[in-house]
C-alpha cells in the first residue's frame, strides 16, 4: 500500500496469517462466548504462537 493511497486496503496488503489469526479469534469468541477475559488472552496470544509457526514453516 503506498503512502499516497491510503483509502485502498486489498487483501494482498494485509497479511493473509494474520487474517486467518482473526478468524481463529473469532471463532474462539463466538464458540466460547462465556469464557473469563484472561481466557480470551491466553487463547488469543496462543493463537497467536500457532500462527507465527505456521509462518515460518511456509518460509
């Protein structure tokens, strides 16, 4: 994205792990919606953890 076009965002912008990260967030959100708040955290920064491996096994 350049810096004199910042109203356009495409996917190819935004990182297609990190997309998939939100949607695991989501999904924890929507499948747990009673769990405490730290839940939320611990299972967000795991996410989080999985995500940056499934990372660095693609590279």
């Amino acid at each position: 994205m350049s810096l004199d076009d910042s109203s356009k965002l495409t996917l190819n912008d935004i990182d297609r792990v990190f997309a998939f990260w939100v949607v695991l967030v989501i999904l924890w959100n929507y499948g747990y919606p009673n769990a405490e708040p730290i839940y939320d955290v611990v299972v967000a920064i795991s996410l989080f953890f999985l995500v940056k491996l499934i990372r660095n096994y693609n590279h």
